[in-house]
C-alpha cells in the first residue's frame, strides 16, 4: 500500500513516462492464488522497461525486492517481435509462446492465453487491453489485428506487435535440462 502511495506521489511530479511500479503480494501464496492479471501486466511492463530502457524510477514493496526474476539477457530474448509480412515457423512460435506462459486454448478468451485455428492466430497478452488476431498466407504473417474477446469482432489494424511473456518467472528448456542433469534419483 505504502509503494502504491509514493508512486502516485511521485507521477504527480515526475510524470507517468519516469515512475514505474512493481506491485507484489507480501504473501508468497497471493503471487500464485490471487494475484490479477492486471498486477502481474504492471509488474511485466516494469520488468520490460528496465530491461530495455533502464532509466527511470522503479517502485517496489519489499516482497518485490525478493522475487527471483530472469536476467536481462533471458528476458530480452523471451519475447517475440511480429510484424506483417515476417515469414514464421507456426510450430516454434508455439514452442515459444508456451515457454513464455501462454495457455493454449480452443478460444482467447482471457489474457495470457492463445488459440490456432488453421491459418489464424489469437493470442492475448497481458500488457494489452486487447487480444490480437495474427493472420498467416501459408507462413507469412498476411495481417496483425486487435478484436474484442466478446464478439471476436476485429476493433483495427497494426502493422507490428510486441509480445511479452505471460509471468515474469519463466522455465526455460535450458533451465529444465539442468535441473535435469543434477537431479539425483
């Protein structure tokens, strides 16, 4: 609640482009049980932003200061830029949406989640008010669109779309073949 506060405080005179926010639950329990997608959207972006941009000020509870997060370098190279006309691999993207926390389903219809149906892609990622529809022409992105989870009713177009991982603690193929490795039986 304090963090809440001092960052409120402190967009008023810095502005919301220089304050981000890290909420986390004091409870380890509430991170997995009750913590929202709209918490866990702010904590990825926060996430995001420093390890893009770096700059600016970071606002964290002390439950946030004892989280285990990705390095830099594992974050950057968890996400997925698509931009229209990008020639994809359909079966590594979905490889790598699944290892970034998205739950394949028949139909978006919640953030963190994503559905294939022949040629299309739905996918709703948490720091979006919207899902977005990825249409392919056989392996070529031919379309990228917002729609309503609702109606499923296309809402614009956009020519890219950055897609961040669904939780901020990601395991990784390479973290489960070490885990493997020094497992003793």
């Amino acid at each position: 609640l304090q963090a809440q506060r001092t960052y409120e405080d402190l967009v008023k005179m810095l502005g919301e482009s220089q304050v981000h926010l890290y909420p986390a639950e004091e409870l380890i329990a509430g991170d997995f049980s009750i913590s929202s997608f709209e918490l866990r959207a702010q904590r990825i972006e926060t996430i995001d932003h420093m390890a893009r941009v770096g700059k600016g000020v970071y606002i964290t509870p002390i439950a946030g200061m004892r989280k285990f997060l990705l390095n830099r370098e594992k974050w950057l190279n968890n996400g997925v830029l698509a931009k229209v006309g990008d020639t994809i691999d359909i079966e590594d993207w979905l490889e790598k949406l699944v290892s970034m926390s998205y739950l394949r389903q028949p139909m978006v219809t919640a953030p963190g989640e994503f559905a294939l149906r022949g040629g299309i892609l739905d996918l709703y990622p948490l720091h979006m008010e919207d899902p977005v529809r990825i249409e392919l022409f056989d392996t070529e992105i031919d379309s990228i669109r917002r729609f309503s989870a609702e109606d499923q009713r296309s809402t614009g177009k956009l020519a890219e779309i950055s897609i961040l991982p669904a939780s901020e603690f990601l395991c990784l193929k390479e973290d489960i073949k070490k885990i493997e490795e020094n497992l003793e039986i």
